[in-house]
C-alpha cells in the first residue's frame, strides 16, 4: 500500500446536511465538514478538500452521505496523486 492525496470540490445541496463520508477500500471512513449549502447556483458554493490516504491503484473510493435524509452533495474535480518520498542522497 502507498499513501496518496486525495483532493475534490464538494458542496452541499440547498439545505441540506454540510458534511459527507469518504472511505477506502474497507478501512475507516473520514468525515468531511464545513460544506457549504447555499441556494443555486451551486458552482459558487464549491469548496476545494484535500486528505492524506492509503491503499493501491485499485482501491475502491466511496463517497457517501453522513446522515440518512438530506445529505445531498455534489462533487467535482476529483484527482489522486500518489504522495512522493523525499529522500537524502549521497554527497560525493
């Protein structure tokens, strides 16, 4: 497994609950918070998240509500980038 950073815009539905789940694979899902959730047009209300996570080139990214009623959202540009290692080289 390598860690990668996962980043996406997200807002809320008009009203509707201002956070959402994202989970890897079967690990821990983590919550994201402070959605905005204005009125349309809802380009407007887009907010850019980034978070650390771990797995392989075929994990499995699920992106779901934390609540059960009104936990709409919207999701846009969505990249993972695998995290790269610094490393010390040898001075010659």
């Amino acid at each position: 497994s390598a860690t990668y950073t996962l980043k996406f815009k997200a807002c809320a539905w008009s009203k509707d609950a201002t956070s959402l789940k994202v989970q890897v694979d079967e690990q821990e899902a983590v919550e994201i918070t402070d959605l905005e959730n204005g009125p349309a047009p809802y380009a407007a209300n887009m907010k850019e998240f980034s978070l650390e996570i771990k797995g392989t080139a075929t994990s499995k990214i699920t992106f779901s509500s934390s609540v059960e009623s009104k936990g709409r959202f919207f999701l846009d540009d969505i990249e993972v980038r695998l995290r790269m290692r610094l490393c010390q080289l040898p001075v010659l």
